[in-house]
C-alpha cells in the first residue's frame, strides 16, 4: 500500500547520511524524493529498519554554501538502498528540491557534500 504524500520525482542527488547513535555516515545516492519521504541508494546494512537518520547535501547548482539537511526515519530496506519517511512533510530544510522550476530536480552527476556536526537530541 503507497503511503507518500505526493508525486515521487526522480533526483540524482549525493547525500551524505547519518544514523542517530552512531559515529559514521554514508555518500550514498538519492534517487528519488516525495513531499513526504525519498529513496537513498546504498548500503542498506548500514541503516536498518525505523533507524533515524540525517541528510545532508549541497543544493544543487551549488549556488549557496549551506547545506540542505532534514531528519526522517528508515521505513523500507531493499537490496539496493533504504526508503525514508521525513519528520517533516516538505522538510524546509530540502526546500531547493521541492521548488516549482524543472531545474530544482538534477537528473545527471550530483552536487557534493560536505559534512556538519550531527544535530542534538531532541
């Protein structure tokens, strides 16, 4: 049964992710992306099911150097990659990818990333 809000798009995205509780983080890939979840390509042992994690990305065109960030949580593994469900529908902190302009959603390469202090506890 589809659960996501709103029409998924596909992206080519690097995404730097991170697990809450744990030290490292993973480059993997984002594939696609809803108001309400997205797809990261990449291990999936690395983020096991209801994991919280983080995003972390430079928008695309890297016209800014802040970064776009949001927190969700694991809710599908596949052999491929996981699928994300955001703590936020439309994270405001993805806002450059949900932008009405065709150019918001990169469909080749990926910007890189750069990483940042994992947030605090909430």
């Amino acid at each position: 049964m589809e659960h996501r809000c709103g029409t998924r798009r596909n992206v080519a995205l690097t995404v730097l992710v991170r697990r809450r509780g744990w030290t490292g983080s993973v480059v993997a890939q984002l594939t696609d992306i809803s108001i309400s979840g997205a797809f990261i390509a990449g291990p999936p042992d690395a983020f096991p099911l209801h994991s919280l994690v983080q995003l972390e990305a430079t928008p695309p065109g890297g016209a800014t150097t802040r970064l776009m960030s949001c927190k969700g949580m694991v809710a599908r593994v596949a052999s491929n990659g996981v699928g994300l469900v955001f703590d936020q529908v439309r994270p405001a902190g993805l806002a450059p990818l949900f932008g009405s302009a065709a150019d918001a959603f990169p469909v080749a390469g990926g910007a890189g990333v750069r990483p940042s202090a994992w947030p605090a506890s909430r």
